[in-house]
C-alpha cells in the first residue's frame, strides 16, 4: 500500500502522483514560512497560557519552531511536493523533532485560519516595505523638483502644448500621486492588521483558547468578530492589488512620459548609461527600457487583481481550495510593485539628465501664451469671452503668417485692439506666464515652493 501522507484514517492510500503535485503549493508558499513559524509560536504560546498545554510543552515547541527557522534559513530546510503545503511540511519537521509534543501544535487551529494568519502577516510587511521605497521615490522627485523650480517644460493637454510649466510642478503631481499610494496603503493596512487564527476551519474551535492574546503576541490590532468571514475573508488582498495596481497606473504614466520626453522628436531629457540599453544592430539607438518595462508590467499586476476578484466572485462561505490561487498573485504583485519602485527612484537620481536649452526654446516655440493675451486683454477691461475669441483670431493669422505671438510688433497688437501696449511682450514671456499663475496649486514659482515645503513636511512626518 502506498504510503498516506496528510490525511485521517478516514482515507486508503495516498494522492495519484500526478494529482499529488496539482494539488500542492508547498512550491510557492514556502514564501510564508517565516510568518507561518511566527504565527505558531504565538499560537503554541497561547495554548500555554489557557491550560490547553504545559508551559514546558509550549517552550519545546516554541525551541522546535526556531529550529526548522534555522534550518531555513541556512538552506537545510526544503521540503518538497509529499508536504503539500508549508503548514503541513512545518507540523511535519517539528514532530521529527520532537516526537508526540509537535503534534500538539495544531490544537484548536486549521490550516484555513493559520493560512489567512499567515498572509496577513506577510502582507503587513510587505506594505510598510512598500511604503518605504514610495518614501524613497518621492524623496527624489523632491530634490528633482527643488532643482528645477524656474525651470520650464510645455505643458499639454490630449498631447497638445497646451501651457507653460515649472517642471518642479510637473514633477510635483506625481510627488502627490505618490502621496495618495502611500495614504492608500496605510488604509489596507487597517483591514489587513486583524486576525483570524482561532477561527479554526469555519466554526471556531471547543478549547478554550484566547484569540485577543495571540492576536496581540503577532501585533494585530483586532479580531475578526466572524469565524465564518475570518477564514474565507479575501477583501484585504483585493484591496493590496487595488492599491498596487494604482501605483502601478502611477508609475506607468510617467514612464511614457519619460519614452516621450527621451525621443529624438521631444528631446527634453538624455538617458545615461547607467540605465538605458543600446540595439543590436543599430549602433546609435539608445533605449529606455526602465520605463518601458515599468509601463509593460503593469499589466501583470492589473491580472492578479482581476484573477482573485474571479476567484472571489462565485465563492460559497468558507474556505475553498480556490483559495490556493491568491497567494502567486500577491507574491508577484509584490515584488514587481517594489522592483518599479526602486527602479524608477533610480532612473529619477542617477539615470537622466534634463536638456536645459531644449526646454528652453520648447516653451517659446508654440501659441501656448495665448491663454495669457486674453487675460491681458481681461485685466485692461476686455471681457474675457470677447477677448478669447479675438486671440484666436490672431493665433490663425499669425499661423497663416508663420509668426509667433511674440513676433508681432507693437503696431500689429495695437490694431488688433487698442488695450495692446509694449508690456504685452513681457506679459507673454515664458517665465513671466508661469510665475503669474500664482493661485494656490498652480504652476507659479511661490506656490511651487509652498507645495515642495508642505511635502517635506508631510516626509518628515
């Protein structure tokens, strides 16, 4: 008879082979092994505190448990497909250790609420990492954006120059798309930071176990007040691949930005060496792959986050093995979030330089100041709907012309309306359009500053 392995005497013989390693996930959840470990001592501890076991059994299990933490660590420690998952391979390698007092371990617990335990605490890591390296990521931006205040960049709207900016202000709005990621996160963190294990398979459990001290021993900050929903709950891994998909969406956007402004028809920055590729048969070709791989594994992340809500959507209450699908999804999740993250921050510090005169003549190459000349208009007493539909006028004659705004003499202004005097030059200089954009949130040079400050401060925080 083929050896069993997992299951009760209720079963004859073990898994077929091949359905044995369908079945299994000890070949990704190894991941949790660490946090499975943690979640045991807790558990082992307060089964201790509540009589279920000895003190001294709890102590061997606890020494048992740090054990087979070594053991991993050190390389020592890798079960295969006959453990199933890392629960059963942990349970298994501890009652090698220590005979009868490992199979105390599993008292008053499932596998269903260790799993939820242990992915909880996973993920609450995971998020405050994640949190760190947008720290990071809007650090740079700032110093960026603090050396780049009067420095300008056209502004566009659908992918037509549409106003002058500070580039600090261009690069501000993700400083804040970052801000809102983070904010994000933490409120994740909320749903994430409370614990199921003690609601056993789906029912709670008949020993009288203290699901509020083992909570406490793992630093959650509640329980779930359902057995039911704690075991088969998934809102808060859904709501991780929310937020990560929204960082996602973040960084991908300023990736295309940067492939736009790195092409030879903007040529508002140069990639440096340190992070762009060349081509295999074009010798010139400098590429920018950094952005280009964000843009391209977002889509990676957005699927994680469409499968477990498919995943989700037909589940009866409780557990269901489809359960099993969640976690490859998050791990990846996880580390392709933190790999953008940390390459983007690179590319930002150390990876592009920005072309100062290129951008200097870009503002001063189109009509974008013509918003500006209906607002001198406005301010010497032209309505502005009148004076709006008169600079359009101008801006097609001036195109028919092959003029610029700023080309036109002062007699030409003053025939299109007498309010035209020499400050209207001055009024439509570059610099001058985006420092008079002073309202609060705008583009001009002081408000600028105020926003870089009140990021450092909410940083600092």
């Amino acid at each position: 008879m083929t050896k069993k392995t997992t299951w009760s005497d209720r079963f004859e013989s073990a898994l077929h082979p091949a359905i044995a390693i369908f079945n299994a996930s000890i070949g990704f959840d190894i991941e949790l092994i660490e946090y499975d470990l943690t979640g045991s001592v807790a558990h082992a501890k307060m089964l201790a505190k509540t009589g279920i076991i000895s003190e001294e059994e709890a102590q061997q299990l606890e020494q048992g448990l740090e054990k087979i933490r070594q053991e991993y660590r050190q390389g020592e420690f890798n079960p295969g497909v006959d453990a199933e998952d890392v629960h059963f391979a942990v349970e298994r390698r501890l009652t090698e250790i220590l005979g009868d007092v490992g199979k105390k371990l599993h008292t008053g617990r499932s596998r269903n609420d260790q799993v939820g335990t242990d992915i909880r605490l996973y993920l609450k890591a995971e998020i405050n990492e994640i949190r760190t390296y947008l720290r990071e990521f809007q650090s740079v931006l700032l110093n960026l954006a603090e050396n780049n205040i009067e420095t300008l960049i056209p502004g566009y709207t659908h992918l037509q120059r549409a106003q002058p900016l500070s580039l600090a202000h261009h690069l501000m709005a993700y400083v804040q798309m970052a801000q809102r990621d983070w904010e994000r996160l933490g409120d994740v963190l909320k749903r994430t930071n409370i614990s199921p294990l003690g609601c056993g398979a789906l029912a709670g459990t008949t020993f009288p176990i203290d699901r509020h001290y083992s909570a406490e021993l793992l630093g959650f900050e509640s329980i779930y007040e359902n057995s039911l929903d704690g075991v088969s709950d998934r809102d808060f891994a859904i709501e991780f691949l929310c937020a990560a998909s929204l960082i996602m969406v973040h960084l991908s956007r300023l990736s295309e930005e940067m492939i736009l402004w790195a092409s030879e028809e903007f040529n508002f920055i140069s990639l440096k060496d340190s992070c762009a590729t060349g081509s295999s048969i074009m010798p010139q070709k400098k590429n920018p792959d950094v952005p280009e791989l964000v843009r391209g594994k977002t889509g990676r992340v957005f699927g994680h986050l469409q499968a477990l809500l498919v995943i989700m959507k037909g589940l009866p209450l409780a557990y269901n093995k489809d359960l099993q699908e969640d976690k490859e999804g998050i791990f990846d999740a996880v580390k392709t979030v933190k790999g953008c993250l940390e390459a983007m921050t690179i590319l930002l510090s150390e990876g592009i330089i920005f072309n100062q005169t290129r951008l200097n003549s870009a503002v001063a190459e189109d009509f974008s100041n013509a918003t500006d000349v209906a607002d001198y208009l406005a301010t010497k007493g032209v309505p502005f709907r009148e004076a709006y539909n008169l600079v359009g006028k101008v801006v097609k004659t001036s195109l028919a012309q092959g003029k610029l705004l700023k080309d036109l003499t002062i007699e030409e202004w003053q025939q299109i309306h007498p309010a035209f005097a020499t400050d209207i030059y001055e009024a439509i200089s570059p610099k001058t359009v985006v420092s008079a954009r002073n309202s609060y949130g705008g583009t001009g040079f002081e408000q600028v500053k105020i926003a870089i400050a009140n990021a450092k401060s909410e940083l600092k925080q």
